[in-house]
C-alpha cells in the first residue's frame, strides 16, 4: 500500500532528475528523451503463474496480488510451509486436469471485500449449464500434520472432481476418500487444524463443500449455494471437529447446511455451535429416503443449534434416532429458538421431523408464520412439484442462476416476529482465533433469529 513516506521519496527522486536534467540542458543544450529517465522504485508487475504438473511448495510462497494461476497441476504444500493468496488472485481449474491443494502446512487465501480471491474456472467453462454439472477441480486436502487453512473474503465455485490414481491424496491414502468417488471440496483430519472460512461465498459444488474430520472451525458470514447434486451437505462435519457456524445463508443445499457426527470419535467428541444462520429450500435434490434438509446431528455429537431461520425445508432441526431414542449426547446438546416456514404441507408437517427423535418442534421456536424478509417471497420464489400426492421425491423448482441469492434481501423487516424471538445465550466456542497474522472473531448469538436482522 503507498503511503506518505513513499510519496515523499518518489517525489525527491523526481525533482532529482529534474534538476540533473535541468543541469546538463544548460551544459550540454542535450534534451534527454523521457525513456532513458529510469525511475528505481517503479516495481515490476507480479507476472502470472502457469501450472501443468504437480507444483511442489517447499518454502513460504506468495501469489501476489491481481495475479492469474492457470491451475493445471496438484499443488502441494510441504510441512511447516505456508501459501499465502493475496487479494484479487483469481485461480482457474483446468476441468482436464482435475487438481487438487494437497496441504501439508498451511494455506492463507487473504482476499478483501473490494479484491475477492477466485478459485473457479475459466470464463468459457463458467456457465449456468455447468451449475452443479460441472467439477472441475479435486479440493483443498488437509494432512494430519496441516496448521492451517483460511479463506477470508474468497469466491469458490465448482470443486469435488472424481478421483482417479493420480491424485496425491488417493496415492497417500487418505481416509475415506476412494478412486471414482467425488473428491469433498474441503478435507482436514487433526482434531488441531485451525479452519478459518469467513466473508466468503461457496458455491456450485457437486458433493460435499466441506468435510471436516477433526478441526477447529469457524465459518462466518459466508453464503453457501447450489451445494451437491443428487446429494451432499454444505457442511458435512465428522469426529474431532469442534467450533461455530454462525451467520451464514445456506440457500439451495442437496441436503443439509450443517450437519455434524461424531461415529468413531476416541479423543475429541464433534461439537457443534449452529446459531443464526439462514437456511432456504434445503433438503430437495437428495435422492435418498429419510435425509435431512436443515440441521442434522447424529452419532454420540453433541451442540447448540439455535436461532437459525428455515425456510421451505424439507425437515426441520433433526436428531437422528426414533421413538424408541438416540445416541446423540442430549444432555450436552440445545436445540431452540429456531422460526420455521413452509409454503407445502410437505414441509410444515416435517418441521419436527418425522425420521428423527424430536416429535415436537422445541418450546421457543416458531412455526407457520411469513418471516417478512426484505425480499423474498417465501410463497412463490420456490416451490415444489409432486408427480402423485405423498410423492417421496417432490421435483425442487429451482431457477439455477449465477448469484441468484444476490437478487433477494434476507434481512428481516421491521414487523417480523423473528426480529425479538431470538436469545441472546450463546457464546461462539473460538470468539477469536488469530491465524495468518489477523485475528478473526465470531460474535455470540443475537436476540433476533436467522443471519441478518434488520437492515
């Protein structure tokens, strides 16, 4: 950034040449030409990167800002390594290529509001045709030995390609994650990995944004849009992860916005705080019986889901377990506070869902009522069409265009009943978590429900 000290020095180094010129004009009668005025502190431009094959990061690296990474190779990021992103980089996949981020260390995507970082594709490729058809590139994959990741102020749009025997983490052998399944668009696996993602939009992925499997997370102010084709979760978060997802728009996900377990957990039970967050027509491309479309926690996990705003869901908050109960830690879990709409019966009658342990939504929590949202109609910008009556698999009506959720305003207007409903209670498990030299805070929950509040 140029400041007054660097204006000052420009400045002297300008009316020096000035006067030399000045000088040997009057010695010499020589004009000099402009071009031989050489100025020392003009700075090359950062020059783009082209990557063709796997790109190793052995030492600090820097792609600096405006630049363009032609992302044609798996990047990988040795041990006690960072990358650092600065505003503006925009990083296009080659959908040929298939690439992944294979993160030994840490990897720092620092963007701004005015400078976002891209990780997309090229403009020909970028096309609402491609929306959820398209994944073209393999995901950021944290080690067990990674520190680090964050996203702040990033645009990410169409990951989770197919995994073929060529990429690192099927050669390392990775948990979970098999040749010809879809690659998650994010993967940790320590319990300690700081996961940052803030201001940031993620969308137009065809499976699972995010699949933690041990991290301290923190996912703020951020969209989530067009998640999973037949299936997925925005947030598909597993044992060993703890931390907040708290104001964020969840519009449009095959499944669910967050949803947590801890099945095989040993040293570090998942626990989850999911407050203020605002989640639209979720639940409808899954093609599987029984599956959420909001909230879902299940096996031995254990939060705080509360405040958030569900709108034309295809279930409410869900508890897996029946009649009979649940192995969800209910003793260390809260579920409250949550507005519902539904402009179906199919949704209304499953805001206590009927697959899950809770048969009755929770005692602070609204039900039926239009949320007044600034603008968005919650009775016609989406709807749902069943075949026969009791259809299993209702048809989502859903326009799929290029930031579609920029067109409607989800704050709430000043009549809305959800505007005073909220509660105040809860604390963000990591308030702060300071990383890549900035200190990024989550505030605690709000007494209105859902992300935005009022304008």
């Amino acid at each position: 950034m140029k400041n007054l000290n660097n204006f000052l020095v420009k400045g002297t180094i300008i009316l020096s040449t000035l006067f030399f010129v000045s000088s040997c004009t009057n010695d010499n009668d020589e004009i000099l030409d402009n071009d031989d005025i050489e100025n020392p502190d003009e700075e090359e431009p950062a020059e783009d990167i082209n990557i063709t094959s796997t790109y190793v990061i052995s030492e600090d690296e820097t792609w600096e800002e405006g630049i363009t990474v032609n992302w044609g190779g798996h990047v990988v990021i040795e041990e006690g390594v960072t990358l650092t992103i600065e505003p503006g980089v925009k990083i296009l996949a080659n959908k040929n290529a298939a690439p992944e981020f294979y993160i030994k260390g840490s990897f720092h995507a620092l963007g701004t509001e005015e400078a976002p970082i891209y990780v997309t594709v090229p403009e020909a490729d970028r096309t609402e045709d491609a929306i959820l058809n398209l994944a073209a590139w393999g995901g950021f994959i944290c080690t067990a030995s990674a520190e680090s990741f964050v996203l702040d102020h990033a645009v990410v749009e169409f990951g989770n390609a197919v995994l073929t025997d060529d990429h690192i983490s099927i050669q390392e052998g990775l948990v979970k994650l098999e040749v010809g399944e879809p690659s998650y668009g994010f993967y940790s696996e320590n319990p300690n990995t700081k996961v940052v993602v803030h201001n940031s939009i993620i969308a137009y992925m065809s499976d699972d944004a995010f699949r933690p499997e041990g991290g301290q997370i923190s996912f703020y102010n951020n969209v989530f849009a067009y998640i999973g084709s037949t299936g997925g979760e925005a947030l598909n978060i597993k044992k060993g992860t703890t931390g907040d997802v708290a104001y964020n728009l969840f519009y449009h996900i095959a499944t669910n916005g967050p949803k947590w377990s801890n099945k095989n957990g040993v040293d570090v039970q998942s626990n989850i705080n999911a407050y203020n967050n605002t989640i639209v027509s979720g639940g409808w491309r899954r093609n599987k019986s029984g599956r959420g479309g909001s909230v879902n926690i299940e096996e031995s996990a254990r939060g705080k889901v509360v405040n958030n705003m569900i709108v034309n869901c295809r279930y409410g908050v869900r508890i897996v377990g029946d009649e009979e109960g649940t192995n969800v830690d209910m003793e260390n879990t809260t579920v409250d506070y949550q507005y519902y709409y539904g402009n179906h019966d199919r949704m209304t009658s499953e805001f206590a869902p009927s697959n899950g342990y809770l048969k009755a939504i929770s005692e602070n929590s609204i039900a039926g009522g239009d949320p007044m949202f600034e603008n968005y109609n919650v009775q016609t910008a989406f709807t749902i069409t069943e075949s026969t009556p009791g259809d299993e698999f209702p048809t989502p009506n859903e326009g799929r265009k290029f930031e579609e959720w920029n067109n409607y305003d989800f704050h709430l207007k000043s009549n809305s009943e959800a505007l005073t409903s909220g509660t105040v209670n809860v604390s963000p498990m990591y308030g702060s978590i300071t990383v890549a030299g900035k200190t990024y805070s989550v505030p605690r929950s709000s007494d209105y429900i859902g992300a935005f509040g009022t304008k």
